[in-house]
C-alpha cells in the first residue's frame, strides 16, 4: 500500500510539473497585445518592415519576426515569445556591408534583403534566392541560382508577370531573367529557380522604393564587391548598364 500511493503522489507531481511548463511555454506564445505592439514598434523604428504597428500578430509582423530571427541568427520559429521580445528591445539597426550611398543589398547567407539610403538607415524584408538544385526549362536542364556581384535594376514591371517558370508579381530585374519580385510563397530557405523573392504584400512598395538605376549588392560570405564607385560616378554605372 505505501508503495503504491508513493507511486500515485510521484505521479500526481509530474503531472503537475507537466502542467506548470505547458503554462509556462503557452503564456510566452500567447503575449498580450500591448506586448505584441511594443516588438512591432521596436523591430519598425530599427528597420523590420511590421506593416501596421497595430498588435496584431498577422503574417507582416510574423514576416518582420523571421527577418530579425534571420539577421540575428536566432532560430527561425516565427514565434513572439517573451525571450524574443527581450532580444527586440536591446537590437540595433542592421548595418549594410557597404556604407555611405543609397542603394540594395541581398544577404544570400541570412536570406534578407536591405534597402539603403545615404544615412545608412535601412527597410530588411526577408527573401528566398536560388536553391542551388537542377531544374527543367523549356527543355533544358539549368540550375536554380542567384548570381553574386553588382548590378542595376534596368527594367522593371507593374503588377504581375508571367514567365516560363512561373509568376512574379512587381519584378525588378537586374541580371538576364534574374529579379527581385514579390510571391506568395517566401519560406525561410532559399527556394526559388534564382530569383529575390520577396513576401507579396510588400512587393509594390518596394518597388516603388527601386527606379530604373538602382545599384543592388548581390553577396554571400565569400563574395563580396563594392558598387561605391558607381555611386561616386554615375557615368560608370552607366557603362555597366550598357554592358
């Protein structure tokens, strides 16, 4: 009998505890809307496109979420929790690898993309480039990958586009069929056949935010070039364009 109701007692503790960490784990998945506006605020005035900062957690908040998980290295859960709230309220602005003009950089390793202006303050909006893997086009074997340099934006679409591989929606392109174009579909890995794609909802502002001649900055860890002298020298970035 006295093993049988230590047996119910530890029994009856565990369950308890089980009770307690579900609370604890549910409590910070389920922030109060204050809380929810307090990280919109945060993560809008340090550059995360949150759309409106209203505390309501919709898919742009959950998009600005995944961009600061992504540039901060944090695991990419899309999840507002309490720790995650703590590390937005000590974050800073990201920094663009290459300061002092107006311009776009693509981060192939976090997978963000920034917009830049002259004071170096940026908009971050994740994106989804070139998985890397072999596809069938129009026949032809090719492989799904984003091209690294520097670029300008030379052409560019209003609304939707339909190409052989599939839709783009605002595109803004700056290498061969290469552009940076809104989609339904941004999942947190690159994916797309080489493509920027960028969440749908902010495709039209961003492209708005990217005349014809905008200089783009396409760079992972071991590639990396400097467009400085094209914004020094207008003329030289209008021989690339030619070229």
């Amino acid at each position: 009998m006295v093993s049988r109701s230590l047996t119910v007692k530890a029994l009856a503790v565990c369950l308890l505890l089980i009770s307690v960490f579900s609370t604890v784990n549910s409590q910070e998945q389920r922030l109060a809307r204050i809380q929810i506006k307090e990280a919109e605020r945060l993560l809008s005035q340090i550059g995360y496109w949150t759309g409106r900062v209203d505390g309501v957690f919709d898919a742009e908040t959950r998009s600005a979420l995944i961009t600061f998980q992504k540039w901060e290295g944090r695991p990419t859960s899309g999840l507002l929790s309490l720790a995650e709230l703590e590390a937005i309220r000590i974050a800073v602005m990201p920094k663009p690898r290459d300061p002092g003009y107006e311009h776009v950089e693509i981060d192939l390793d976090r997978q963000v993309l920034l917009l830049i202006n002259k004071q170096d303050e940026v908009r971050v909006f994740p994106v989804s480039t070139g998985s890397g893997e072999e596809f069938i086009d129009d026949g032809q074997t090719s492989v799904a990958y984003t091209p690294r340099g520097r670029f300008i934006v030379y052409d560019k679409i209003a609304g939707w586009e339909t190409g052989p591989i599939g839709r783009m929606y605002y595109p803004n392109y700056i290498s061969g069929g290469v552009a940076i174009h809104g989609s339904r579909k941004v999942p947190v890995q690159p994916e797309s056949h080489g493509c920027i794609r960028i969440p749908l909802f902010a495709a039209r502002e961003v492209s708005k935010l990217l005349p014809l001649g905008t200089i783009v900055l396409v760079y992972d860890k071991v590639s990396f070039v400097s467009a400085r002298a094209w914004a020094e020298n207008p003329k030289l970035k209008q021989s690339a364009s030619i070229e």
